[in-house]
C-alpha cells in the first residue's frame, strides 16, 4: 500500500515538473539576435544594422549589448557607436558605449569554449520605443582606433520588456 502511494507522489511529481520547467523558461526577452563581423576585421565604416520587427509593441525596453570575442582580442574594452530610432523614425539619436570584456585582473568577462568569448552587456536600462509598426532599427559601428579591428567575432542586441522607466 505504501509503495502505491509514493507511486501515486511520484507520478503527481512528474506531471507537474514539464509546467514548472515551461514557466520557468518564459521571459520577457522580445528580440535578440547576433550578427558576424567580417573575418577578416571590422572595419570602422562597417555598420552593424538591427532592422527590429514591426511587432514589438510600443513600451519600455532594457537594451544589452552582446559581444563574441577571439582570446586574441589585443583590448580591455570596446567602444562602440550606437544609434536608434525607436521614438521617431526620421530622427536618430546616438550614442558612445564602453564596454568592457576583460576585468582589472584580467579575466574575460563572459564565457565561452576554446578561446572564443560571449558577454551581454547593458546598454540601457529603460528605452522607449514609440510607433508600433513603423521600423525601428539599432546602428552599430566600432570606434577604437584600428581599422580594422580584429578578434571581434559577432555583435549582438537584446532587448526585454520592463514595466516601467527607470531613472
């Protein structure tokens, strides 16, 4: 009788373990992609360009910055140009990140297998995007002094919807 009623616990268990797992996997994360910097180097004058789903509906955005980078990558940090468009789609408003991959001791930030590294990094923590339907796209271009950079493998963008804006 006694192993009927731990079978019964177990099954119980077991049934409601895929709809904890499926909760626990939902997010708030609307967009996130990555796209690859030539192999060869990336240029200063390659722009990185976002164009966003006209699905995303209007609201509050964190915005992290991804970066896949080589162990050869000869810097601490990146800088990076970025503008937007998300509140008017004529007007784009831009600006300078920093962002760094290799901490004061000299760890990578991030992780990755066989010398290849990725981190997501803020960017904003609350962004505004207005006009739902109309496209909205992100620019990203390097800003460090070699051209071109080398040991920058892809670049990414993510964006999560908050509630409301931080200040």
């Amino acid at each position: 009788m006694r192993s009927n009623k731990l079978l019964h616990q177990l099954k119980n268990r077991l049934t409601w373990l895929p709809i904890i797992i499926l909760a626990a996997c939902q997010s708030d994360i609307v967009y996130h992609s990555y796209k690859p910097v030539p192999l060869d180097g990336w240029n200063q004058n390659d722009t990185i360009v976002y164009t966003l789903p006209n699905s995303i509906p209007t609201g509050n955005y964190e915005v992290k910055i991804g970066i896949r980078y080589q162990e050869s990558y000869p810097y601490r940090d990146l800088w990076l140009g970025i503008s937007h468009n998300t509140e008017d789609t004529l007007t784009y408003i831009t600006d300078t990140l920093q962002l760094f991959l290799v901490d004061e001791v000299g760890n990578k930030t991030g992780n990755g297998p066989c010398g290849l590294y990725q981190c997501d990094l803020p960017y904003k923590a609350s962004l505004h995007f207005c006009m739902e339907g109309n496209t909205r796209t992100f620019r990203i271009v390097h800003i460090m002094t070699d051209n071109p950079l080398i040991g920058i493998t892809d670049v990414g963008i993510q964006l999560r919807k908050v509630e409301s804006p931080m200040h």
